[in-house]
C-alpha cells in the first residue's frame, strides 16, 4: 500500500469492533484473554477511560515522550 495514508483514529476504532463483535463468539479461554488484552490496550491507545470518555490528547502525547 504505498502512498496511502492511515488513518489511525480509524483504523483503532474498526479494529475494536472486530475484536469485541469476537467476544460475542465462542472462543477458548486463550483466544478470549488475548482478545481482552487488545481491546485494553487498544481503548488505552485510543485515551479512552473505564466510563467511556476520552481523556485528553495532550496528556497522551505528553505520556508517549
């Protein structure tokens, strides 16, 4: 995919629906925690909190230096 620009914000949000439309489905205890693992850190990337809003993006970009 040269030249294409990804749109993270995007990308993170398709890749949650996919993932939690996963735990709807039987999966192995294995498969499940690997699966909770990536929403974690995904919803932690995103700056989402326990409640569901979003924390600043200052605060993250000041977390990632």
């Amino acid at each position: 995919m040269p030249g294409q620009i990804i749109d993270g914000e995007r990308w993170i949000a398709e890749r949650l629906r996919f993932l939690r439309a996963r735990l709807d489905e039987e999966l192995s205890e294995d498969e499940r925690r690997a699966v909770e693992e990536e929403v974690n850190l995904l919803a932690q990337e995103r700056g989402l909190r326990a409640d569901g809003r979003r924390g600043s993006r200052i605060l993250r970009r000041l977390r990632r230096r």
